[in-house]
C-alpha cells in the first residue's frame, strides 16, 4: 500500500492506493499517531483502494474518533467494491462519505 499525505494549514488529506490489510493496517496507524496534532480537517482520497480489511477499519475508526473531539474527517472517492463493505459493516452510517 502506498500512503501520500499533503498538509494545507489544519487540513490533512491523506491518499491511499493499494490494499489496507492486516499487513499495511499498522503502517496507516503509524503514520496517524503523528500526524493528527493540530489538525482540524482529516480527508481520505480511496479512490485507489482496492481493498480493504477489518484491520483497516478499524483504523478509519480510530481516526474518527481523534477527530470527533479535534475537527472533521471525510473519506471521498471509495469505489463500488469499498461502498460495498462500509455499507456491510454499518460503516456508511459511522464515517463521512462522499462520492
């Protein structure tokens, strides 16, 4: 998996491509302990995931979380096959999804 990220003041998008597994889950979470200090606006562009896990999940979780009490996260771009899962999961009605 291939993690971007591009900081404009308080806004953090973060890009993903790739799959975001139990393999590559821990290597996201690494790079959010850092980098949520002082931000208030948390975007994710998955447009290139192909993939995704419950571990990865449960990282989106994570980082919702931080950003209820700091600001506000979005996830934009998921493909059919990601809608997919989030719907399964109760995802849709958790995170903060745009097309």
């Amino acid at each position: 998996m291939t993690i971007s990220k591009e900081q404009q003041g308080t806004t953090l998008t973060i890009k993903l491509e790739g799959r975001l597994d139990t393999t590559t889950a821990p290597q996201l979470e690494g790079e959010l302990r850092t980098a949520l200090d002082g931000i208030t606006e948390l975007i994710f562009e998955i447009a290139d995931l192909a993939y995704i896990s419950s571990a990865g999940l449960r990282v989106l979780l994570s980082a919702q979380k931080v950003m209820n009490k700091q600001g506000s996260m979005v996830v934009r771009g998921a493909n059919e096959d990601i809608m997919e899962i989030f719907d399964v999961t109760g995802f849709v009605d958790i995170l903060n999804i745009e097309s």
